[in-house]
C-alpha cells in the first residue's frame, strides 16, 4: 500500500487559524504539504509541526491564477481553506471567497488534482449577507471545476486565537456590558476547530463521498446569549447583557466597521446573525457530518477553558469567584 508520504497535498489559507490545524493533522499522517500563502516569509512557524522537510511554504494569491498553478504544480491533493470575514481593498468576498475558489479548483482540475474546499454552514445565494452569497457562490464554482470535490461546512468555529470566543471574552476585559444582537436568540453549533481539521484529513484521505457536501458542528446547539454566559463563567466576570435590535446594530456598525480589535462589527457581520448557523436535519439523515465520519466533536466547555483562562482578572490559577 502507498504511503502517504508519496503524496503532496496544497493547503491554500494553511497559515490562518484553520489552517495551522489543518496542516499539523496532515502532518501527522504523514502527507508532504506544500502551504501556500500570501506571506510565506511570516509562515515559519508551521514548519516545526511536522518532520525536516515534510511542510514548506510558497507564495500565492488567489486574485492571481498563475500563482495558484504554481502552488499546484506535481501536487495530488489541493485543500482550500481561504475565507475572509471583513472586506478590504481588493480582498474583497468575490474576489476571495468566490472567484478565488474557483481558480483554485481549476488549478486542481488542471492537474487532475482531488479538491477539498472548506466553506461555512452560512453559504446560501440569498443569504442577506454578502458573505454568505460569496460562499455559496464559490461552492458552485468548486463543484462545476471539480465535481468530485468534498465540501465542508462548518457552523462558527472555536480553539485557540480563534476570532469568537477570544473576541468576546477580550471585549468582556474592557466593557461592562456585552451586546446581544437581536436579542441573543441566533442559534449556532459551536465547533472545535482540531475536529474541523480532523475531517479535512479524513477528506484527503478519501473517507468522504465525492461530490457531497458535510455540514460540521459541534455536540450543542446554543443561541449567542448561552454562548456569551459560557465565555463570561470560564473568564469569572460579570458583565450585563443588553439587548440590541437589528436595526441599531446594523447603524452601529457603520462607525464601528472602522474600529479596532474586538470593538470591530461590520453591516455584514449583523445580517448573517439574522439566520441560524447549525447543522440541517437533511445533513444528519445522510450521515453528513462529523459524527458520520466517526468524529465525536468536543463542546465549548469541554476545550475553551483550557485557553480563555488568560482573560481571568488575576489569570490561570484564580479562584474563580474569590
């Protein structure tokens, strides 16, 4: 039988959050992963996940084919985890989430490359955000370029520097009040990102259906408010949780587009927390999902303890409640 040390596998986007989890799971079955980035010079930490010579980075943009043909080259596998959440510049949705999937796909195509594609539960072409519409759209590209692609979609994503729980809770530190847009009653299927990552290398192993697409979430469905009373009992603060239409939080954020850190909230960002973001029923019946890969998906309080606790008042060893 071949080994997998035989085959190299791309990982567009292997340098974000998602991505250096993706990588060190690959890692460890062994794979050759060629990683590429906008920036490989700031992607050296990667390399130390895996054995002497078995991960290296390259250069590629996905507004420009002829870097992803590049990346591509000799390459059997390519895994597309590029996603933006704000726009800016010419790093626009389309141009990312949209075109950009679809040059990757026809990069793999070109070779005669397997497609693993990472989307997001929120991908739907009437969804009310633009990065929703982006999504879906990639999606279809994907899958018209390489039809036997595996699509993942997992619902909001948690681990370490992820952009949830951390923003929350850093955003907890410095107001005494936390917003609950619409009321907290969006619901979401928190997901861990090391089980995300574990079925992007079960898809590179072939264990999932060509063509299919898997809705990816975690063992609990919460609404925002839930999720928000977790993050502030794991941090030990006690903070107001105040109801924010829709409407305000849409002006609103208009001006706090423009802010820094975690106080950052876009117009876009409010109209995708007007849908639900969990797993479908259809999904579950077809065995789409992490427990159809015979992945049992940690929950948020189970992992992000383990990483939130810097947000404590006095930090890891405090006496919660003290």
């Amino acid at each position: 039988m071949a080994s997998n040390q035989e085959t190299l596998v791309t990982v567009f986007g292997g340098s974000g959050f998602l991505g250096r989890n993706v990588v060190r799971a690959l890692a460890k079955r062994d794979y050759r992963i060629r990683v590429a980035v906008r920036r490989p010079e700031l992607a050296g930490y990667l390399q130390p996940l895996g054995k002497v010579g078995q991960i290296h980075c390259v250069q590629a943009n996905l507004r420009y084919p002829a870097s992803i043909e590049a990346a591509m080259r000799d390459a059997e596998v390519a895994v597309n985890l590029v996603g933006i959440l704000t726009e800016g510049g010419a790093q626009s949705f389309d141009a990312v989430q949209g075109k950009g999937a679809e040059a990757v796909a026809r990069a793999a195509a070109s070779v005669g490359g397997r497609m693993v594609h990472v989307s997001a539960i929120g991908a739907d072409e009437n969804s009310p955000s633009g990065y929703g519409r982006s999504k879906a759209a990639g999606e279809k590209a994907v899958l018209a370029a390489v039809p036997s692609a595996t699509i993942l979609r997992p619902s909001v994503v948690f681990g370490p520097e992820d952009q949830f729980t951390n923003r929350f809770a850093a955003l907890a530190r410095m107001s005494p009040a936390l917003p609950l847009i619409g009321g907290g009653v969006t619901r979401m299927q928190p997901v861990y990102v090391g089980d995300v990552a574990s079925a992007v290398a079960d898809a590179v192993d072939g264990k999932t259906k060509p063509g299919a697409t898997y809705e990816l979430g975690g063992p609990e469905v919460l609404t925002m408010r839930e999720i928000m009373e977790i993050i502030l009992a794991i941090t030990d603060r006690q903070r107001m949780l105040v109801s924010l239409p829709f409407g305000l939080a849409k002006l609103q954020a208009l001006f706090l587009q423009f802010a820094p850190g975690a106080l950052k909230l876009t117009p876009d960002q409010v109209a995708m927390l007007r849908a639900d973001n969990v797993v479908s029923d259809t999904a579950k019946a077809a065995g789409l999902t992490l427990e159809g890969l015979g992945i049992t998906p940690d929950s948020m309080e189970a992992i992000a303890p383990q990483y939130l606790w810097r947000f404590r008042a006095a930090g890891q060893f405090q006496k919660k409640n003290a």
